[in-house]
C-alpha cells in the first residue's frame, strides 16, 4: 500500500504560453470558473450533469467557496458546519443557536438549525482519533455536521471483540453513529508499479503522479517516497528529489526540482479535458463537485463527501483527509484533485476502481502549502 506520482509532460508550446500569463501568487478571490467540452464531458459522464447544468454548478460552487469564510465567521460559537447543497446551488451553515441567522443569511448563505456545534463533534473525533489504532474493520470516520453526529465507518461483515471495544470506546467520546461501509474492501493507497503511460518514478521502481507545480517544485503523496529519495521524470531525465514527506498520519510530501524542469499552474486533461489551469486553493463546501487528473485512470469526477476524516489504513492512521465519490486505481497517488480552477488536494487512496466505482480520499492542499511553507504556482 504505498502510493505513486506522475509528473507534468510539457508540452512547449503550451508552456511558453503560460509563462506569459503565470503569476507568482496564489489569488485572492476566487474567478469565474471555465466549462470545456472535456470538463463538461467528465461532469455528464460521472455526475448526470447537462453542460448547462454544469456550467451553472461551477458558477454557484465558486459563489459558495467565497461566502463560506465570511459565514462561518457570522455564525461564531454557533457555528454547526457548512456544505453545499447541489439541488438549492447555495452554502448551507449549520446554526445551534438561531439569533445568529440574519448574520449568516447576509454573508449569502442559507442557515438552517442544528444540534451540535462544530466545534463539539471536534473535540468528539479527536477523543476517537486518540484511540487509534483501530481495528481493520474500521475503514474510516469523520464529523457529519448534517447529522451532528460523528460518523463510523464499519467494514461489511467486519465483527469480533476488537471491534465491539472500539465502537464502544468511541461511542462514549461523544455523538456517535456507525454505518456500513459500501464495500467489504479495506482502504488502500493507489501506488503502481513500473507500467506505461506518462510516469514518475521514485528511487527507479515506484510510480505516482503530480498533485500541483509549487515555486520550487510540485506537491504529491507522502506514501509515495522518503524524505531524501530520488525522482525522474516521464522522460527517465533526472527531476529532483522528496525535500519533505509525512505519512501516516499526514498524506504529503514536497518534491524540489531542478534539472532544466520547470514549473507550470496546469492539470492535465489527457485529452479528455484541456489542461487546466490553476488559478487558486480556495476550499470547496462538502457538496461541491471535484474532479481528478492521475496517471493511470487520467479525468474523472465527483462530489466532495466528508472533511477531516480519519482513514484507518493498513501503515496507520491518515487525519484530516476529505472523502469523495471519485474513482482512482494503482499509480493515480498523488495526483490533482480540483474544482472548476481551485487546487483542492492530492490524492491518497481508497476502495474500488474506474469501472465499478468506488471512493477516494485526498490530502487538502493547503495544509501542505502551510506545512512546507510553499507558493502555488498559479495563473
């Protein structure tokens, strides 16, 4: 279960485009995104979307993605989460206390009533994070603030003591409940051996893909190699080599390049999408729709289902990790996880495949920015 990066093929008449147009700063507001044929073609084939309809979900996500640090702010202590509801196109904020609601409903956001705080299910996870680890039917959990519970994610068939004696542990750390996971298969990282198709290699025999070009280098996986370990590019050119990783625990890793590389603020599209441009990492609303470049199974979309989840991997425990219902496979570590233009986070691991479905959890973005001390290379 380690996990594997792909790197950026440049192609030179894209790139000098680019370096026209690049900036050297990660925007301020989030910009009004572009529908392509190819996005709008992803989005229709993984989320029943008319190009219409896509068009207007990217348009009211970004909307969503500006109101939601201003309206958690409103809501203050009251403050019960927030998510994006897709049938409405508005930012929903969870509310415990309703005299806080104008002040939410003038940031532009819907208020509705909850039972539990945010800031109370956190302290809830955190209890059953101290409890790790957790047995292998565990696959996951994380604060559900429509529910005001947290959520359990238990294996199907999983039983035996072990089991029993956590989810009772967990249960006295606060609002629990338990649901069965949609499969029986444990969570797993998507790391690949050598095989075809655009690779990045780590110390010659592991394969992963880039998750965003920083001033320096590119974001990826913490799975997919050691602090120190060598990289080369999908030419076999030497690239550069891991400058930090984390994981467990953490799922990142900061790759410093050199050797005539350079960086650009695009996602592949692999034909199926244009190359996309990176123009921010502002955080899309549980709700919101993502879509992911890697190098095995290239485009695909989804919807963003969890934040802050704990996923309870085979080498330990991966916190604060964002689940989604899009698919991955063997060698898509690492990879590009966006929304419209905005850098989301890269992709850790899961279950399931590209041809019967599955899930997908990523490491956001911006923690790694944070962590390293890093600028996005953005358009």
């Amino acid at each position: 279960m380690t996990r594997r990066m792909t790197p950026f093929r440049l192609v030179a008449a894209a790139a000098l485009a680019l370096t026209a147009t690049s900036g050297l700063t990660a925007t301020s507001a989030v910009a009004e995104p572009e529908l392509s044929q190819g996005l709008a073609a992803a989005m229709q084939r993984d989320l029943g979307l008319t190009e219409q309809q896509a068009r207007t979900r990217l348009a009211r996500e970004a909307d969503a993605a500006r109101q939601a640090p201003a309206a958690r702010e409103a809501a203050g202590g009251a403050f019960g989460g927030s998510w994006f509801d897709p049938d409405k196109g508005t930012l929903v904020v969870g509310l415990t206390d309703p005299a806080r609601a104008e002040a939410v409903r003038a940031t532009g956001a819907q208020p509705v009533p909850v039972s539990t705080s945010a800031a109370e299910l956190d302290t809830a996870k955190a209890a059953i994070d101290a409890l790790a680890p957790a047995p292998e039917g565990v696959s996951s959990w994380h604060a559900d603030h429509r529910s005001g519970k947290v959520v359990l994610n238990v294996r199907a068939g999983a039983s035996g003591p072990r089991l029993d004696d956590f989810l009772a542990a967990a249960r006295e750390a606060g609002p629990v409940t338990v649901r069965t996971a949609p499969t029986a298969e444990a969570p797993r990282t998507f790391a690949a051996g050598v095989v075809g198709g655009d690779p990045y290699y780590i110390n010659g025999n592991t394969r992963c893909s880039i998750g965003f070009a920083v001033h320096g280098g590119f974001v990826s996986a913490g799975h997919c190699g050691g602090a120190g370990s060598s990289v080369v590019g999908w030419d076999g050119s030497t690239m550069g080599h891991f400058a930090g990783s984390s994981f467990p625990g953490n799922d990142y890793s900061f790759i410093r390049t050199g050797h005539g590389w350079w960086t650009v603020p695009v996602v592949l599209g692999w034909g199926t999408e244009p190359d996309r441009l990176v123009r921010g990492s502002w955080e899309a609303p549980v709700g919101s729709s993502v879509c992911r470049s890697g190098s095995t199974t290239h485009w695909h979309c989804g919807t963003v289902l969890a934040k802050n989840e704990t996923v309870n991997y085979e080498q330990g425990a991966f916190h604060g990790a964002t689940k989604t219902s899009v698919c991955a496979e063997p060698g898509d570590s690492g990879g590009s996880f966006i929304t419209g233009d905005q850098a989301q986070g890269v992709t850790s691991g899961g279950w399931g495949n590209c041809s019967s479905g599955g899930q997908t959890w990523f490491q956001p973005v911006n923690e790694i920015l944070s962590a390293y001390n890093l600028q996005l290379h953005t358009a």
